[in-house]
C-alpha cells in the first residue's frame, strides 16, 4: 500500500511563489493544531503535511502519525526562535522571567 503525501493549506494566501521549508514534526493532530495556531497567532502562515491519511489511522507509531509544518522560507527564523522560546518557558519556567 503507497501513500501519497497530503497537504493541508492553513489560512494561507497564496500569492506569488512561495519556498516553503519544514520548521518543525510533530506526532499527532493535536501537537500539530496547537504549534499551527502557536505560530499563526504570531503572524505566521503555515502548512501542515503528513505522509499518511491521519483521519483515518489516527497512528503515532513509527512516525506514521508524523506531521510536518511548514512556513514560508522568509519566515522560518522567526518562527524557529518562537518555539524555541517557547520551549525554553515549558522547560524551565524560572528561566522566563
């Protein structure tokens, strides 16, 4: 069985050519949905691509529930010091202060 991978465009406008680059994978929609709303709450457009049909074998095994965003190239600095702060306030709250 051959799965093709399937995009899923977020709020994005689409205008001229735009290069867009994995930031980050994630294992499962909802990692998925809260690091896409993290970054558009920022001003960041995304796209969320997964290798497989997710809705219907919801699997995090093996990487078969992997999910990758991708922003735009321009953005991809921005958005990877965004969650990297934000995992440096999860990891250690003290140091957020």
């Amino acid at each position: 069985m051959i799965f093709h991978a399937r995009v899923i465009i977020t709020r994005t406008e689409r205008g001229d050519h735009m290069s867009e680059i994995p930031i980050i994978e994630c294992f499962g929609d909802a990692e998925a949905e809260i690091t896409r709303s993290f970054l558009e709450a920022h001003g960041i457009c995304t796209i969320m691509k997964s290798s497989g049909p997710r809705t219907i074998y919801p699997l995090t095994v093996n990487g078969m529930g992997r999910i990758s965003i991708l922003v735009d190239e321009k953005y991809a600095d921005k958005a990877r010091s965004l969650l990297d702060e934000q995992e440096a306030i999860q990891t250690d709250p003290d140091d957020a202060e």
